[in-house]
C-alpha cells in the first residue's frame, strides 16, 4: 500500500507541473489565437466560427477577444483549482478538507466552462460578423453531442467533488468526537 501511495504522490506531482504549464499555456495561446486568426483557425481553434474576411477588421478580433477571454479566465480559474488539489496530493493530504474543497472549486469551474462555452460560441459569431453587410451577419446557435457531453461529464465530476467533500467534511466530525 504505501508503493501505491508513493505512486499517487509521483503522479499528482507530474500532474501538478502539467497543470502549471496549462496554467501558463492558456493566456499565450489566447493571445496568439487573436493576433493571427486565419492561422489559428487552420490549426483548428475556433473553426466553426464563420466570418467574411474582406470585412474582418480590429474591431471583430478585439471583441471575439474579449468574448473567448470569459472561456479562457475560466479555464485558467479550473487549472488553478485543480493544481491545487494535486499539490495537496503531493503533499500527503489526499484527504483533507482542503484538498476536498480544490477539487470541488475545480469541478464547480468545469461546470461554469461548460455552460458558458455554448452562449460564447453564439456570441463569437455576432463578434465575427457585426461588420458585414446588412443581412450577411450571422448568428450561429449549436448544440452538438459534444456539448451534451462535457456537460454531462462535468456535473457528474461536481457530484464526486461533492461526495468526496462531504465525506471528509463527516470524516473530520467523527475524528473531533473519538
């Protein structure tokens, strides 16, 4: 058991340095996806974003900035959480109040990632397209599976959270009374 232990340890610690490289990773490639847009569409960001580029100016790419920002802050509020909650597991304290309410703020993040995720989607279209033409605009409403699916996943990771929560919440009462 404890060269299991020893392997959770190694393990969150290697997590934990991809979590800061992640953490690192968001705001850089945030800024580049807008300062070469066509380039990191080809890469596959934001590729079923349509716009017209013979009308895609500062403007659109500021506001398309500022509307993916939201998603990006977010992302980088979970990392952030997460990280946490494997320094926690580095450090010994698996199950221990603070490594409980990490990994329930990380997975409260994840939920607010993926709902916000589907109106930042419609909203890029109208940032993309606010000056094309009268009737070339665009407003764009999907919901794919994927959607459903990182919804799902992320509500059911909040319920663990949650459990787990509890559980040490109760586990620590019961440590207090014995």
């Amino acid at each position: 058991m404890n060269e299991n232990y020893q392997k959770v340890q190694h393990l969150s610690k290697m997590m934990k340095n991809v979590c800061t490289m992640i953490m690192v990773a968001i705001p850089i490639a945030h800024l580049l996806i807008w300062t070469n847009f066509e380039k990191a569409q080809s890469w596959g960001f934001y590729h079923r974003t349509s716009y017209d580029a013979n009308y895609l100016l500062t403007s659109n790419l500021m506001a398309g900035f500022f509307v993916t920002g939201l998603l990006a802050f977010i992302a980088f509020i979970a990392i952030f959480e997460l990280r946490k909650f494997f320094i926690h597991n580095c450090e010994g304290d698996t199950f221990t109040i603070e490594s409980a309410t990490a990994l329930s703020r990380f997975s409260k993040s994840f939920v607010l990632y993926t709902i916000f995720s589907i109106p930042v989607e419609t909203l890029l279209s109208i940032a993309m397209s606010f000056n094309n033409p009268v009737g070339e605009r665009t407003l764009t409403l999907s919901f794919q599976t994927y959607n459903f699916t990182l919804i799902f996943l992320s509500f059911v990771l909040f319920t663990i959270s949650w459990v787990i929560k509890e559980s040490v919440n109760i586990a620590s009462e019961n440590a207090q009374i014995i």
